[in-house]
C-alpha cells in the first residue's frame, strides 16, 4: 500500500483557520454583483431559491449554501409573500371588476407585477372560489332546529 495514500484520524484538526475556510464564502462586492440576476430570477420571474440558487451554481460559478442565500435575500427586501388580507382583497377585487365590468385586472404589489397563478394558487390553497370564501367540500352547513325544552 501507498504511503501517501494513508490518511491519518485526526489529521483535519492539524489545519490552520484559513485552510478550513469554506469555499462558498463570497466578498459583499461579490453580492453586489450578482444582485440584479438574483432580482430578476428570483423576484421577476419568479424562480424558486433552490432554482436561483442552481443557476447561480452552473452559470456564474457562484455557490452558496441555502442559509446564506436567504440571509441576503432578507437583507436586500427581496420578499415574494404578500399577507393574506391584501391577496384577499386583490382577488375579491379583480373578480368584482371582471363580473361587473368584463375587465381583467393586473396588480402590482411593492413596484413588482403579481403574476397570474399567485391568484390562482391563493384561491386554491385558500378555498376561494369566484372571490369569496367557501368551506371545503367535506364541510356541511346547517342551521340547528329550536327544540323546547
């Protein structure tokens, strides 16, 4: 057997702090360069993290644990989540203007555009239907009778 082949137990400790410096630590000018990719894949056109993330991977070279990545996210207001009372009331209005007024209707929410589905998924994770609110199909509604007593 090869000497050199041997690895030694113990032998990771013996690195010095740079050496074990992780390969995915990027400088914050690094960041800077690559936040109007990130914007546009992951705010405009809607990609998920892991999705920007791999592009960054395989593209630009540029790999970063999920951690960090969200971190930065958070630190640039890169928020996609809209509160359910304002896509409530986005839904309930764009389906007002379509009954009354046979209108599509394009919201924009923090300066960006709401794509489509998000409604679409909202009213389906939600159960909304037509703009308002419906028990789920296993739900029965009924009204007790008065019994004297």
């Amino acid at each position: 057997m090869d000497p050199s082949s041997v690895i030694t137990i113990g032998e990771s400790s013996k690195l010095s702090v740079s050496q074990r410096r992780v390969k995915n630590h990027h400088s914050p000018e690094e960041w800077e360069h690559q936040k109007a990719l990130i914007e546009r894949l992951y705010l405009d056109e809607d990609k998920t993290v892991a999705d920007t993330m791999r592009y960054l991977k395989d593209e630009k070279n540029f790999v970063v644990g999920e951690r960090k990545f969200k971190m930065q996210l958070k630190e640039w207001g890169f928020d996609k989540n809209i509160k359910s009372s304002i896509m409530q009331l986005m839904l309930a209005k764009a389906t007002k203007r379509k009954f009354e007024e046979d209108k599509d209707t394009k919201f924009r929410y923090k300066g960006r555009d709401i794509l489509p589905g998000r409604f679409s998924q909202y009213a389906k994770r939600s159960h909304v239907k037509n703009g308002k609110r419906v028990s789920p199909s296993a739900c029965e509604l009924l009204t007790p009778s008065c019994n004297p007593i």
